[in-house]
C-alpha cells in the first residue's frame, strides 16, 4: 500500500467543521477579517472579487476558483471596483446560512460560499506549518461540491454526521492541496513532494516511521549525497530531516496514546523505538509529560 505523506497529515490533523455559508455580494464592497489562525477556505460560485492575505499581494478570484488558508490571517476581500477609502462592511444576514455585502437590492454580481473548520490534533499547528499558507485553484468545480455537502451534512442531523463530515473535510482538504498552487515560497511539505528527490524520501519516511532512520538512508532514498540531502530538505520543507522524522513520530506517537488501545511496548515499537523506557523518556523531553499521563489526559 502506497503512503502519502499529504494525505497523512490531513488526516492526522482530525478536521471538524464549525460552518459553511453563502455570501452574495453587489455593487462596491469590503469585508475585512483579522486573522484568527483556524482553516478557512472559500470557493466562488459566480462572479469575481479582489482577495489579500496579511502583507502578501492581491489577487483576483473568479468563478470557478477555491483558495484555502490552513491558518487563517488577516483578510480583505473587496469588489473589484472597490477604492481605497471604501469603508469595511458586516455582511446581513438574509436567513439560515445566507448573507449579503454591499447593495442589498437587485441581483447579486458575486456569489461565493464561505467555509470554516477547526483542527483537532493536539500538534495541529506543527502540522499545519508544514502546510502552504495560501492554496489557490483554478477551474476545479468539484471542490464547490465537496463545499456544498459539507454544508449540509453540517445542517442536518443525520446518523454518523460526525464521521462523515470529517470524511468529507479531509478530501476537501487534500483536493485542494494536490492540486492547488501556492501564493507563497515559504518551505513546507507540499514544496517538498513536488521535489522529486525529497518526494522518493518522504514517501519512504511515512510509510515506515519505525525504521532506524539516518539522514544517510534518507539521503539514499533520494539519491543524494548526505550534505546535499540535508541541506536541500532543511531549505525546501524547512525543517531538518530528523527534526521532521521526530515531529512525525510524536504526532503519530500522541494519536496512538489518546486512543488507548495497546501498550507502551507497542506504541514505542510503532514510532521506532527500542523499548518503553527509552520512548518514555524522549516523549516526555518533546512533549513536557510523559506518555502515561498523555494517555489519560493530564
């Protein structure tokens, strides 16, 4: 069975939904959002608008296009023939899960459909780090879709709601992140499989993280030499390689403990550890507790 890193992560982030709503805009208009560091994602159903994120460059968004932000900052999202003086607006509310910016009356010349979700891994935002900070696509319609069952499975009260909503958050998610691009050269995991010699070495990583790694082996799987290995994965994921290795296994290492469904010989034996003892102690140098308090919660 092939392991993807990606997809690992999304997973390993447990993502929930908190709400999805339809946003319908007209005429001249601002909505300004300061930065609150959960998921957001947007996918614009007609029309088109101006969007920037924190200091970075504006960027036009146009029907058909999904921007996600792992990490939300500060936002403005403007029409596109909005001036600098126009002043921020509070969308009104027209009823359940729907809205309005700018002119109230006559037809709307944007409509888009606003998403917001929460993480609940305990090392989300070591995960999310290693996450672009601005995905955009382009011309992926499926994407409004999966928005749009998210959305009603969020409204509706069925059997299994929970499960199937994370379900359908973590394709949303890992959707956009394989095929989006980055408004940004910040390193990070996606920029290291998109290099096909990290990619080799990642891959080989995540599909056994209890293997005595080295960044020699590491090096190999990627077919460099060490110096070279290291120093292209530091500068392009951003980490070192056995920074990134040990991140992984604790994350891995705390979803097995929360679980609580095998030993402290076979959570260290699953995160490549000798023995209980020396997990113990490495666990509790990375994580301030050790392991058996972890597992019940203190």
């Amino acid at each position: 069975m092939t392991i993807d890193p990606l997809a690992d992560i999304v997973t390993l982030l447990q993502p929930a939904a908190r709400f999805s709503k339809l946003v319908e805009c007209a005429g001249a208009w601002r909505i300004h959002r300061e930065a609150t560091g959960e998921p957001f994602y947007c996918a614009i159903l007609e029309g088109a608008c101006r969007v920037r994120f924190g200091d970075d460059p504006p960027f036009i968004l146009e029907a058909g296009d999904f921007v996600l932000v792992p990490a939300m900052r500060e936002l403005v999202n403007e029409s596109l023939e909005g001036t600098a003086d126009l002043p921020d607006t509070i969308p009104a509310q027209l009823s359940d899960g729907r809205f309005r910016a700018g002119r109230l009356e006559g037809p709307a010349d944007l409509r888009m459909r606003i998403g917001h979700c929460s993480f609940g891994a305990p090392d989300a935002a070591l995960l999310v780090s290693l996450l672009p900070e601005v995905v955009i696509v382009r011309g992926e319609p499926r994407l409004a879709t999966l928005m749009q069952l998210v959305g009603e499975e969020t409204r509706e009260r069925r059997p299994a709601r929970e499960l199937v909503l994370e379900r359908l958050l973590e394709v949303l998610l890992i959707e956009a992140l394989r095929s989006g691009t980055e408004t940004t050269d910040a390193p990070g995991l996606s920029r290291g499989l998109a290099d096909e010699r990290l990619a080799a070495a990642l891959h080989a990583l995540h599909a056994r993280p209890a293997h005595p790694w080295t960044v020699a082996d590491l090096a190999a799987e990627a077919a460099l030499s060490r110096s070279a290995f290291f120093a292209r994965f530091q500068r392009v994921v951003g980490v070192a390689p056995m920074e990134y290795l040990l991140a992984w296994r604790m994350a891995l290492a705390k979803q097995l403990l929360r679980r609580r469904e095998m030993g402290m010989d076979e959570v260290a034996e699953r995160v490549g550890y000798g023995s209980a003892s020396t997990f113990s102690v490495a666990f509790a140098r990375y994580a301030g507790v050790p392991p058996a308090r972890y597992a019940r919660g203190g």
